[in-house]
C-alpha cells in the first residue's frame, strides 16, 4: 500500500510486490498485524528482536525501489531504534534513501 501511495504503478508495483525482499516467511498473526501499515507504524508493533531486522530490510526495499523517506519517518524509525548500534545502522540505510 505504501508504494502505491507513493507513486509506483504498474510493472514497478508488480516486481515490487513479487520481489524476494519484500516477501518474508512469518506467522499468519504477524501478518495479520501487518495489514496495509507502514513501515513505522509495523516495526513499532513487533518484539525488540525483530524491529531492527524488519526496519533494515524495509529500507533496503525502499532504497532499491526508490522510494522516498520523509524526515518524520526518518525521525520515527531511530526513535524506536533499541540501542546506538541499531540506530548507527538504521542511519546508515536511511542516508542512502533521497528525500
């Protein structure tokens, strides 16, 4: 839902939505958690463990298909990053993402 928000339409939304990173194996209740949210409001929703995972390959997502990151979601993936590491990390990711 995301992506077509942001534009992508098509052969785009298509590969998107059939790409190897962007499907993962997972319980049906976590994907029934997921619904049409987005990737802040998700990521908010899981366990420690698994928030810094599922932020670092929504980004890589994001990045591949080029799509945009708002300084607010910037701002709200490091702030439910865990410790200094997963926010150095998830800065990291997000530096490659335009704006």
């Amino acid at each position: 839902k995301l992506a077509h928000c942001l534009g992508v339409d098509g052969e785009s939304l298509r590969d998107l939505a059939n790409d190897k990173r962007n499907l993962k194996f997972t319980y049906w209740r976590t994907n029934r958690i997921k619904g049409a949210k987005g990737l802040f409001e998700f990521a908010s929703t899981l366990p420690d463990e698994m928030r810094e995972r599922v932020i670092i390959d929504g980004l890589e997502v994001m990045e591949a298909y080029e799509l945009p990151i708002d300084k607010n979601l910037r701002r709200s993936l490091l702030s439910i990053a865990r410790s200094q590491t997963d926010r150095l990390k998830i800065k990291s990711k997000i530096s490659k993402i335009s704006y």
